[in-house]
C-alpha cells in the first residue's frame, strides 16, 4: 500500500496483471517501456525527440469509424459469457445510445434503423459478438467493402486473442 492507504503504482500494475490477457494489460506494459526509454535517454543524455503522429482534429469519418469499431469489437469479446439482466440491459442502452448520438448523422439514422430490424442480442457473449458483426457488415455491404466471417472463432482471433501476427487479413 502506498501514502493514506491508497493503493500505489505497483500495486495497481499488479492488480492488472489479472486481467493480462486483456488490452489493458498490454498498455500498462507500453507505459512501463515507455517510461523506462524516457529514463534511459535522460541517464544517457540522449537528447532526441519523440516523434509524434500528426492528429486529425476533428477526426474524419474514417479514423472514427475505425476507432468506434475498435471499441466495440472489443468491448463485446468481453463481454460475460452468461451476463446478468442488469449487464443485459446496459449493454443495449449503450447500443442505443450509441446509435443515437454517433456524430455522423447518416450512419447514426441507419445504425438507429438495423436496430429496430434486427434488436441488439444480449442474451450471451457469442449472440452479441454475432450481431455486432453482422451490423458492421451491413454498413461494410453499404460502403462496397468485404464482408467479415461472423462466428465466435473468427471473431476472437481478430479481437480477443490472436495467434496469427497477420490476424487482420
Ligand atoms: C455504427 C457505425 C456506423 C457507420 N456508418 C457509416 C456510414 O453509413 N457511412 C460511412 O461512410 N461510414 C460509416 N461508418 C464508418 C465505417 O464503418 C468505417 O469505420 C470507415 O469507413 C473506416 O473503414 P476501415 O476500412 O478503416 O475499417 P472498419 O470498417 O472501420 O473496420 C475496422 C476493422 O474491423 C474489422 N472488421 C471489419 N468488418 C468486421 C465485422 N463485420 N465484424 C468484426 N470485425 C470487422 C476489420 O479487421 C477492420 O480492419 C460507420 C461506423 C460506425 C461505428
């Protein structure tokens, strides 16, 4: 325990190292890198820059979708395997909401209309994973872009553990 009984740094890399196989996890180690590199480059002297990514502001269309599909694929290949009601009912909230406010108004009224036809399954982590995919693939249809394999083992191998380094074929 750290200072007033608060849990300090190490502690909490260590409370994460149970959630390892988790993206989390894989950030708190490239934090760790990332710092240590800093304090090696200040011990050496080494004055170089890091080198940043130029950022769009506001996002385009694109690197938000990307990153708003990010989020969800991952999200939902973690989602419980037998969810409780309570996580049931947040889950399709968060669907809605999403296909509410989503800041692309196009894709927000189209997203709002799959989901009257085809209403967010919530019932199992592999319902979920499924119908997530199948409403990307309506927009991938929409946009000309290939369709994705939409089954459980697919699905985790592209967004909860791969072990293909060229799992984005
Ligand atoms: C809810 C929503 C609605 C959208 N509606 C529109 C729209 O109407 N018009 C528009 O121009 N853009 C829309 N977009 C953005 C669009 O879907 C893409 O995100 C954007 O064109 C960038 O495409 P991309 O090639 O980077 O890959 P993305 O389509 O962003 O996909 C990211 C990654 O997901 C994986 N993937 C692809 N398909 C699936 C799938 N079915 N299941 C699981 N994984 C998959 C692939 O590995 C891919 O690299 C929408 C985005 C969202 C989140």
């Amino acid at each position: 325990m750290g200072k007033e009984g608060k849990p300090s740094p190490l502690d909490m890399f260590m409370k994460q190292q149970e959630d390892c196989d988790r993206p989390a996890c894989e950030d708190t180690v490239n934090a760790l890198n990332s710092a240590l590199s800093r304090l090696n480059m200040k011990s050496g002297g080494d004055e170089k820059k890091s080198v940043k990514a130029k950022v769009e502001c506001p996002p385009s269309k694109s690197l938000l979708g990307d990153s708003s599909w990010n989020l969800l694929h991952s999200m939902v290949a973690w989602y419980p395997d037998r969810p409780t009601i309570e996580q049931q009912t947040k889950m399709k909230n968060f669907m809605e909401a999403l296909a509410m406010f989503y800041p692309c108004s196009y894709c927000a009224a189209d997203f709002q209309e799959n989901q009257k036809k085809s209403p967010v399954k919530t019932e199992t982590r592999e319902d979920l994973c499924i119908w997530l995919c199948e409403q990307h693939n309506l927009v991938n249809e929409k946009l000309g872009k290939k369709l994705f394999k939409c089954d459980l083992k697919t699905l985790d191998e592209r967004w909860r553990k791969s072990s293909d380094p060229d799992c984005n074929k």
